[in-house]
C-alpha cells in the first residue's frame, strides 16, 4: 500500500529534541526530523504551547532560524502551530500550560509573532469562550490561519459561534478538558456535534481509551478526523525525564508523559505511524482509512491556509506492509528511509 507522506499538525517535540527550546540548533532541528521521518512523517508543524510573551518570541525566533538552517526544515516543516496563549486557564483545562502565561486572544500579540517569522503560524488553538464576540477568531481565519478549539470548556452556543467566525478544527479532542462535565451540554459533545468541525486525535491508548475513540469517531465520522501525536521530545526515547517548554516531564514505561508528581499529561510518546497502526489495530477504522487520517486528511485541512500563504508541501510518498509497517519513505524525490521499491 502506498500514500503520500504522514503530516503531524501538533508535535512540540520528538527524539530527545524539544521544539520550545529557545537554544534550538539547525543540528538538533534535523535529528528529530530524521527521526519523523523514520515513522512516514513528512511534514509537520512544530508546536509551541503556551509562554510569555518576551518567551514565545525568543522561542519562535530560534525555531524559525533552525528551520531555515537545517537540511530537512525547508523541506518537512512548512509552518508552525500556537497552542496557546489563548486558552482557558481553568484547572482541568489549562493541563500542563502555565495558567499565568495565558491571556484573551490578542491579535496583536499573534500579529507580532506572525510577522517576525520567516515562515507563517498556519495553525492556532484557541479557548473560543476567552475570544469575546469571536473576533480573534474571524481575524485570524481571514488572514489564512486555521483556528481550532483546545483546552476550551466552551458551550453548545460558543462552539456554534466559533465555527460562525471561522473556526474549522478542535485539537486533541477529548483531552485539555475537566473531568467532570455535563452530561450532554459539554465542550466535547458540542465539538462532535458542529458538523463544521474537523477533529484531532491522539490515538496512543492513554490520552483516549480505543473505546471512547470509538464511539468520538463514530460521532466526528472518518471524513473529518485526523491523527496526530502531541508528541514531545520524550517521543522516540527511553523512559525517563525530559525537557519540554522550561518544565521537565518523565516518561513512563508504558509511554505516558507527564511532570513528575502531576496527574496531568504532558503531550505524549507517540510516534504518527503507531497511531495509524493503533486505530487499525483497534478495528476502529480499515488500514486505508487509519492511513488517510494521518495523511490525506490533515492535508485537505490545511490546503487552504497553504494556498493562501503560496506554500507547497514537498512531493513524498510512504510504502506501507500488509501489516502496516513502514518499508520506506520518499520525500521531494529521494529514497529517505528503506530500500527501493518496483
């Protein structure tokens, strides 16, 4: 089975190397993306979560310098996704995010940002029910960024009205949400039920139970749901402890990231390709589809913003085995992993 290359819209980090890191090398940029690239990865957005201001500034800064030094970033990183600063700060919803960072959606501030960068912020997650009127929200979608819904305990109503402003995707649904909800009016029921909406998921049987995935995806249907992995540099690494956005995270032996002593995650271990595996392993969706996910979806998703910014992905293609491992990745014409093919 062949597909065009996987693109993961939410990794903060992956191999060792931490994406948030202010002191990030075009080195350290390229060994992590050699790395996604062992696992189908051929684009992504590398990810930055919520930080100060002076902070988000000095990190995109030596982000978007790496990108543009290394081999691999021209060619895998087209632009970026802010997850943060403007979500709810609410405990249950602010997750791993430091609540004091955080703020309204501010279009200057995401101006600012936005004009600093060589290449463009395509992607910004945001609390819809911090964005008063939805104004950030129209503003941002009509400058060419996709706004989704994240760490948001909006309402049936806010989320209706979000999507009236522009927004089209919720980011790791299921997840940056307080335990106890309603039962039927909550952000997760409302997100499912806006048929605007396309839906990411985090399928490493940790942030979603292939039960509760199920029954989402059923809800969403396979046509708007995407995997991602919400990784971070504890990914494709042993046990252990790491560093992500100025905090340090352990990673568990059976994969889950989280700060020490905390009982909230922190992003995941996952690599794009198991979750493909995962979903299929599940029987929650056929090898075609689990792959389509990961690959064709996330692609139509962002088609528009790429359009808009005159980005084009690199030509790649992925060969999977009959049980869905990788026997090789081709990116802009060459043979980047495994052995060729007839």
């Amino acid at each position: 089975m062949r597909s065009d290359g996987l693109f993961d819209l939410q990794v903060n980090g992956f191999a060792g190397v931490d994406f948030n890191d202010a002191a990030i090398t075009p080195d350290r940029l390229d060994h992590a993306l050699r790395a996604m690239l062992s696992t189908g990865v051929t684009a992504c957005l590398p990810t930055l979560i919520t930080a100060r201001p002076e902070e988000l500034r000095a990190r995109f800064a030596a982000l978007d310098a790496a990108v543009a030094a290394s081999s691999l970033g021209r060619l895998m990183v087209p632009g970026y996704h802010l997850e943060g600063p403007f979500l709810n700060p609410a405990d249950g919803y602010k997750g791993c995010h430091p609540a004091e960072a955080m703020t309204p959606p501010d279009p200057a501030l995401f101006e600012a940002l936005q004009s600093a960068l060589a290449r463009p912020i395509l992607l910004v997650t945001i609390a819809p029910e911090m964005d008063a009127g939805g104004a950030f929200t129209r503003r941002a979608a009509g400058d060419g960024v996709v706004v989704a819904i994240g760490h948001s305990a909006a309402t049936s109503g806010q989320v209706r009205e979000a999507a009236d402003a522009g927004a089209v995707l919720s980011t790791h649904l299921g997840n940056g949400v307080a335990h106890q909800q309603h039962k039927f009016d909550n952000p997760i029921v409302a997100q499912l039920a806006e048929d605007r909406l396309w839906a990411d998921f985090i399928a490493d049987g940790i942030h979603l139970s292939p039960a509760a995935l199920k029954v989402m995806l059923r809800a969403k249907g396979i046509a708007r749901s995407i995997l991602v992995t919400d990784a971070v540099s504890a990914a494709a690494s042993p046990p252990g402890l790491y560093p992500f956005a100025g905090m340090t995270v352990e990673r568990a032996a059976d994969g889950s990231v989280r700060q020490p002593h905390s009982t909230y995650l922190a992003g995941s271990a996952l690599s794009l390709d198991d979750a493909v595996r995962n979903v299929a392993r599940w029987g929650l969706a056929s090898p075609a589809d689990a792959i389509a996910m990961a690959s064709a979806h996330p692609r139509a998703l962002m088609a528009p913003a790429l359009a808009r910014h005159g980005i084009a992905l690199a030509p790649s293609e992925v060969v999977w085995s009959a049980d869905l491992a990788i026997e090789s990745v081709s990116l802009d014409g060459s043979l980047v992993v495994g052995k060729p093919t007839s």
